[in-house]
C-alpha cells in the first residue's frame, strides 16, 4: 500500500501496533454497524481483523499527522460490476469521536486523486447503506 498524505493525514499501511488504536474505534456501535460490520467484541476480534488487513495491503489506515493515532480506514478495491471499465469503488470507516471535522472528506478527496493519477481508472464508486445517511 503506497503511503499518501493530506494536510492533516496520513494514508499507510496497517501495522500490528495500531492494534489499540483499531479496537478503540471499531468496539463502538455507532461506527460498524454503519460500515456494515459488527463492533469488535474483543481485543483479539479487533487482532484478527488487523492481520487480515496487513495480509492483503489493500486498505489504508487513516492517521492523524500531528498524534499518529489511527481514526479509521479507507480501500480502493475492485467493482467488477462495471463492464468494460477498469473500475474501483471506494469503502471507509471513521472514528466516530473524530466524526463531523472533516477528516474523512479530506481523506477521500485524496484518495480519488490517487486512484485517477496514478491507479489510472476510468471509474470510481461509493456505496453506503441506506441506514447510514
């Protein structure tokens, strides 16, 4: 996962030692739920998690330039239902502490820079649920 950063954010790879950082946000009910998983019920859900996202280095951890606290996630990742086009579509969560400052907007308007420039796409997709609007 290639590092990029924002004015107020890095964008990196995960690593083992954002195990607390992860658990801290992904156990609040407001925030998976709203991403369309389950809040962490353990420390060791929350580990498990983490290994898988390190394994496939195919999702941002979005941190905090000025503390180097991790505040959630975001991923590029395949939309096979586009056809012809070489098209990805964009998932995130956020710290629902850090909600309402404009973090995540900064993160994906970065996020879309990279996946025209440099992934060189033809298209790009969010989806959301319903139920988180």
């Amino acid at each position: 996962m290639k590092t990029i950063e924002t004015e107020r954010l890095v964008l990196r790879g995960w690593q083992l030692e954002d195990l607390d950082d992860l658990y801290e946000y992904a156990k609040n009910p407001n925030v998976g739920p709203m991403a369309g998983w389950e809040p962490h019920s353990s420390r060791e859900v929350s580990l498990d998690v983490l290994k898988s996202f390190i394994e496939n280095d195919d999702r941002w951890a979005i941190v905090l330039k000025e503390s180097g606290k991790v505040i959630g996630s975001l991923r590029i990742h395949p939309d096979e239902n586009r056809g012809k086009y070489y098209a990805k579509y964009i998932n995130y969560d956020l710290s629902a502490d850090y909600w309402g400052k404009g973090y995540m907007t900064e993160a994906v308007k970065r996020a879309i820079e990279y996946a025209f420039e440099e992934m060189h796409i033809d298209l790009l997709s969010v989806f959301f649920y319903p139920h988180n609007n």
